[in-house]
C-alpha cells in the first residue's frame, strides 16, 4: 500500500509533498500549512498540527478531549 505525507488545506484537501514526515512538516512551514497528513492508498488522516511554530499531534489533543470528559463524570 502507499504511503504519502502532505499537507492539508483549510478546504481538507490533501496535497502529496514528501515520503517522510519530516519532509512533509518543512514543505507545510515554508508553504504555511498548518496540518501535515498521511495517505495510505485514498484514505487520508490527520496527523499533526502547528501552532505557535510547534508541532501537536492529533492524537495528544483527542486524549486530551476524552481524559476532560471522563475527570468531569
């Protein structure tokens, strides 16, 4: 299966720019993206986002939501 990084627009649209993620992170800061990407055949996923000029996972924010909701039950 292939597997590509890129950058994700504010429309979601994914655009291939590296075979790293680390070469897809430099393309989406010289080209002022915020969210890098990965494709795996024609299913795209978000993977991280950059605010501030650091770079946050997805997945850190999402366990982040879910550990609020479970400490406010």
């Amino acid at each position: 299966m292939i597997r590509v990084y890129g950058s994700t627009d504010n429309t979601n649209t994914h655009v291939d720019t590296s075979r790293t993620l680390l070469g897809a992170k430099q393309y989406a800061t010289r080209n002022n993206y915020r969210n890098v990407s990965i494709r795996i055949g024609y299913n795209v996923t978000l993977l991280e986002y950059k605010l501030n000029n650091k770079w946050y996972k997805y997945q850190d924010f999402i366990d982040a939501i879910f550990t609020d909701e479970e400490a406010s039950n």
